[in-house]
C-alpha cells in the first residue's frame, strides 16, 4: 500500500515472465506519443507452458529505455525474454475485424509495465536492474548498475532457449492423447526433440 499527505492507495501488481512484442511507439492527437508493447506472459507447467497477452504502456523510466534498446532486437526476429512488473491492470473488449473471430467480441488485458528487471536475447542474459526489495527471487544478476540492452556476439537462436532454463530435459507424451497433436507442435516449438529409442521427447542442448 502506498499513501500520500491525504489519500492512501491500495496497489494491485502482476509479476512474472514473458517475450516482448509489438514494441512502438502510440501517438497520440493532442499530447505527447507514448511507449508501449505487448508481453506474452508463461505460466503453466513448464513443459505445457501457456500464454497470456498484456498489451502494455511502458510507465517506469528504466523499462522505458530497456525496451527502446530491445526494439532492435524485436526488430530483428530475436526471442527476448523479460522478468516485469506491471500495474493498473484492467480488462478492455474490443470486436474483431477480420479472421475467423470477425464480428465477434474480444477482450485484451491492459496495463502499465512498471519495471523490467533483467532480459534474455535468445537465451543469454543482456540486462540485470539492480536488486530490489520487492523481486529479489526474479533477478538473475547481482547488484550494481544496470548493464546496457546490447546483442550477444555468439547467440543460438530458437523459440525456447529463453525459457530452457525452466523446462525439464525430457518429456513422454502418449499417442492416445486427445492433445497429442497440439502438444507435439507446441514440444517442437519449446526445442525438444523425438529420441526414437526412449519414446520420449528431449530437449535440444
């Protein structure tokens, strides 16, 4: 809780992981354009990892820069991989355009990116904020300055190397499961591998 000479407030956060997208740059019709990008959040077990989508303003001044610097990245086609803090949260519905869902009504999950407090580009870590006392557990470096958001001269590349860290080295998946097919693809796009002589699926070194 926070408070003022008058008014005390009462704050809601959400913290977690997540891939940055959609990082650009709003204007605005009468004021000054603003900051803001999408963060596909993981949660879910670590080998059926599922995916919410906050669609962001960046608000703190340090995420501001770090997601200015990342844009190059993004830019890029690179998987980056943040550890945020967001507020304000709150739900807005929308209708569809075109696709399949045209005419129908949507909703999409505002808020504000408070902090960012380190970065993965392809699965190596290019940014650690210091520590603070609210996310001691996500912060992935020690103390000190903040380093700046730069590309790493020898990175693999792959759509799980940031979260490799957090999913197990083998998986067994049966054929008469009614996801079967859904679970390959999304095992395949988080790196793991068939090894055809344990009938279980790896993950990629």
């Amino acid at each position: 809780m926070s408070e003022n000479a008058s008014t005390k407030f009462f704050d809601l956060h959400v913290t977690g992981i997540g891939y940055l997208n959609r990082a650009r740059e709003v204007p605005v019709r009468r004021g000054e354009p603003f900051l803001a990008v999408d963060i596909s959040a993981l949660h879910g077990a670590a080998d059926q990892v599922e995916y919410t989508r906050f669609d962001c303003r960046v608000s703190g001044e340090e995420a501001k820069k770090v997601v200015k610097a990342a844009m190059k990245h993004l830019q890029a086609e690179r998987k980056v991989l943040v550890a945020f803090k967001l507020g304000d949260l709150y739900a807005e519905t929308f209708t569809y355009g075109k696709g399949e869902k045209a005419g129908q009504t949507g909703v999409s999950l505002k808020a504000r990116l408070l902090r960012i407090d380190w970065v993965k580009v392809d699965g190596e870590t290019v940014y650690s904020a210091p520590a603070s006392s609210d996310a001691p557990a996500r912060s992935q470096e020690g103390d000190g300055d903040p380093a700046p958001v730069s590309g790493p001269e020898d990175s693999s590349t792959g759509a799980a190397e940031g979260v490799a860290d957090y999913l197990p080295e083998e998986v067994t998946l049966a054929r008469d499961d009614p996801d079967f097919e859904a679970k390959k693809a999304r095992l395949k796009a988080q790196g793991y591998r068939f090894d055809g002589q344990t009938c279980t699926w790896r993950l990629a070194a």
